[in-house]
C-alpha cells in the first residue's frame, strides 16, 4: 500500500494511493482516505479524493531523521573518504522535512548545495535495542529522500548540523510504500532532467537491518522517524532554479525545486 499524507480544505489527512500513472505525474491517482493513523490499525474510510486535487504534505513528521554517512563504496570514494567499519550516523532536524512539491531553498552560508538521493526508512513503531530478526517489524515502510548537503559547509565545520540540517534540506515523499522488498532497488537522481545518481540499494555496504541495530542500540525510535541509509555515487551541485528528482523503484519520485531562499 501506497499511504500519503495531504491537506484538503485546511485539513491534514492519510490516504491510500490506489491507480496507476506515468512515472512522476499524478494523473489518474485517487486517495482512499485512512480513517485513524497509519501506526495503528486503520480503515479505509471509502471516500476518494483525485490525488490532483490536493496538496501532498512529507508522509510523515518525524520527531526524528537519523542518516547514514558513507554507505555506498563508490560514494564514499568519489568525495575521497575511506568506507567506515562500522555505519556512522548524523541527525537531519524535523525542521528540515519538506515535502514532495515543496521548495529547497538555497541557503546564504552555502556556495555549493549538493544532492543525495536515498531511500528512507520510516519506523512504524516505537522501539529499541531491536534484534536484527525483529527488525521488519519496526519498519512501516520506505520512501524516497534527498539528503541535501551544503558541500562546503560540510568541509570546513566539524559537525555537519549546519551543512546538512538547514531548514528544507531533507525533501522526502511522495509517500510511503508498505509493501516493497528493498533489498535491491534502482536509486536514481535526476536533475533538470538529466540522470546524475545511478545505484542500487544492494550496494549498500550496510544493510537495513545493520543501520537499524546499529542505531536503536543507542535510541528509542518512535513511530514516524525517518532512517536515510546513504547515498550512491554522482553526487553533484544543484543551483536555483533547478529541479531535482530521486525516483526510487517500486516506490516512487520525489521532485523539488531549488529557490533562492527568502
Ligand atoms: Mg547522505
């Protein structure tokens, strides 16, 4: 099931994604709307709404966003670092979640505004300390995410809360996909149209169920937060005016525009 998170007439609601459409448009997409939350047992309410007609919103709020570093080799070589051992995690803030449609706005301390293309975890309940056979369990589902980078910033500060927690540097949607394996997945970024990231989620280096244990080893997660396990290779700038995409196999594509920030 495809869940998505929307506005209609001021209110915010959960739907199901039912139909078919071209790859990055909405046409013919209709939202079944969820009576409840989707981190509980929920019902389809049967009122339908055209997905055209509303604002999609980030599928979820979490209270948290935990990103990988350096999980694809390729990546890790082509900014010149060694793959780590262990995963190693940052925190992107809550304030920095923007959804599909929403602007990216380029911020003023920043020459050099990088894209990631990643896929997100979304947690589905709250736990900790989860074993790695337990791990499926905890995991709602998977959506597409932009791990925006202010690539000089990240150079010269030590702690990346700047350079990688700016307010709309973490664009996620266009929802989340409960029932895909993400084993082995086409990762793929465009910009402007033109294909700058091309990888596949089995090129991780640590897997979704490493990055989970390794994490909530050392936190609860809630139900809602956000695990980015890392980008591939081809990384690379995004000016204003651009329109950066991530389409994730099996799950979807994710666009935004970047705006010079007001
Ligand atoms: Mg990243």
């Amino acid at each position: 099931m495809r869940i998505a998170r929307f506005s209609i007439d001021g209110n915010v609601a959960f739907g199901a994604v039912e139909g078919d459409s071209p790859p990055g448009t909405t046409e013919g997409l209709v939202l079944d709307i969820i009576k409840g939350i989707p981190f509980a047992d929920f019902e389809l309410s049967g009122t339908k709404v055209p997905l055209s007609k509303v604002r999609l919103l980030p599928p979820v709020l979490p209270n948290k966003v935990v990103a990988f570093g350096r999980n694809y080799a390729a990546h890790a070589k082509e900014l010149g670092n060694e793959v780590p051992d262990t995963p190693f995690a940052f925190f992107k803030p809550s304030t920095s979640v923007i959804g599909p449609g929403d602007q990216i706005a380029y911020p003023s301390f920043s020459q050099e505004l990088h894209h990631e293309a990643e896929l997100a975890v979304v947690i589905g309940r709250m736990c900790r300390e989860v074993p790695r056979e337990r791990v499926k369990d905890v995991i709602l589902g998977y959506t597409c995410a932009n791990d925006v980078t202010a690539r000089d910033v990240q150079k010269r500060e030590k702690q990346w809360a700047r350079a990688k927690g700016f307010d709309t540097s973490c664009p996620l949607g266009p929802w989340v996909e409960t029932d895909v394996d993400p084993s082995d997945l086409t990762i793929q970024c465009t910009v402007n149209g033109q294909q700058r990231q091309l990888g596949r989620t089995s090129q991780m280096i640590h897997s979704i169920e490493d990055l989970i244990v390794n994490i909530s080893e050392a936190m609860t997660l809630l139900p809602g937060d956000v695990i980015l396990t890392g980008t591939p290779e081809g990384v690379g700038p995004l000016n204003v005016g651009d329109e950066v995409a991530v389409t994730i196999e099996g799950i979807g594509t994710l666009t935004n525009k970047v705006i010079k920030r007001g």
